[in-house]
C-alpha cells in the first residue's frame, strides 16, 4: 500500500472543494436563469354604468388592483351661477399582480363605442388610460399581451 504524502491529501481536498462549489454555483445560477419574473399577459374586462356607480368586474387576469375614476367638470356662469357646460372624463388605473413583458396595450369593447382615449402610461407594473369623455354603459376591455 502506497502512502500519499500530506501535501497531495491537501490538493486533492482543495480540489474536490473547488469543484463541489461550483457545482453549487452552477446549479443556483442555472436556476435563476430558468424563472422569470414576468409574465406576458394580463387582461381586465368591467362593466361600465352610465351613473355614479362602481364598474362591476366581469374577468381579470394577472391584475392585483384596478380603480375607475370619473372626473366632472362644471362650468358655470359668473353672474347667474347658471350650469353652462359640463365635461365628464374617466381614468382606469391599473396595477399587475406579476410584472408583464411590455408589449401592446388594447383597449377595446365588443358592445360600445368607446370614447377617445390614451395610454398615459404602460409599463412592467401598472398602466394607466384616459378616456377623453363619458364612457356609455357596456362592456369595456384592456389587454397586455405581447
């Protein structure tokens, strides 16, 4: 039986730990790489009234939060305090539950006209659509996809 002297017992230890960690490394590395955070969809569908009240949830898809605004504007007469006009706009902000992959925003209706609207802003967490007047009572639709 051959004896392997101090200094080689200590290489081959060093080496064996040298490989063991990266290993290691290689496994946790490979495994963040696998799984990613986003996501490529998300979809909202709400049914929108002509009153006062809340929009009703239909569907929803990777949305955490979402909340409907509408904004009226009055403007009324100085000396008669009389209404002249009134403007009414809405804003839908929402929020992802998992961050989606910015790509393409729609904003559709299968049953209405939409009024004239914008994406104010889109990004991997929220989005936010204003819409340029009253929305009537219908169905109302935004995608994220890619």
């Amino acid at each position: 039986m051959v004896a392997l002297g101090a200094p080689l017992v200590a290489f081959l230890g060093l080496l064996i730990g040298i490989l063991l960690i990266g290993i290691a490394t290689g496994l946790l590395v490979g495994d963040h790489r696998k799984t990613s955070p986003f996501v490529d969809t998300a979809d909202l569908q709400i049914h929108v009234y002509p009153d006062t009240r809340t929009p009703t949830r239909l569907s929803y898809s990777n949305i955490w939060r979402w909340y409907f605004m509408k904004q009226v504007l009055v403007q009324l007469n100085r000396d008669t305090g009389a209404e002249e006009q009134r403007t009414i706009t809405s804003t839908l902000f929402l929020t992802f539950d998992s961050l989606v992959r910015v790509g393409t925003i729609e904003v559709s209706s299968p049953d209405i006209r939409l009024p004239q609207h914008e994406v104010k802003d889109f990004n991997s967490r929220s989005a936010i659509v204003f819409f340029n007047a009253d929305i009537p009572e219908g169905t109302l639709v935004v995608r994220v996809h890619q």
